[in-house]
C-alpha cells in the first residue's frame, strides 16, 4: 500500500500564503476552508490552492514543507510560478 505524501501552498483570502503537508489534498482544503484545518487559515477563509508537490513518505513531504516555510515570500512566489497547481 502505497499512500502518497503531499506538499502544498494555499493563499489565504487576505492574500497570505499558508505550506502544510497531507495524504489527502482535496480532504485537506474542505478542512482548512470548513475552518477546522489550521489555526492560520481558520480566520483568512476561504484558501485556494496554489501549489503542491507529491513525495512517496511522510519524512519527505515534511521536510519539504519546513524547507518552504523557511523561503522569502518572494521565493514562495516564485516557486508557485514555477508550477502552478
């Protein structure tokens, strides 16, 4: 069983960025725009999906996710204009 591992990068309605990790993209983004997926997102809804990345294990998309948290925006912004999901 193999269970897919996601990166992503939502913007909030007040235009910030907000980078998790999930198994489930679309699960996620009813959860955050619900107000139950993160204490960030719960007051900036509703959020949109901008970018995401696919990786085989949890350790990687959660080393992907601390290694975009810690870009510029500018660098995020770059990024999502790389690949825009």
């Amino acid at each position: 069983m193999s269970e897919k591992n996601y990166t992503y990068i939502v913007q909030c309605s007040d235009g910030s960025l907000y980078t998790g990790w999930t198994t489930d993209i679309e699960r996620r983004l009813k959860a955050h725009n619900s107000g139950k997926g993160a204490k960030y997102t719960k007051s900036r809804r509703p959020v949109t999906l901008v970018y995401y990345e696919e990786f085989q294990t949890k350790k990687e998309a959660m080393q992907r996710e601390y290694a975009i948290k810690q870009m510029t925006r500018e660098q995020k912004e770059a990024l999502i204009g790389d690949k825009r999901a």
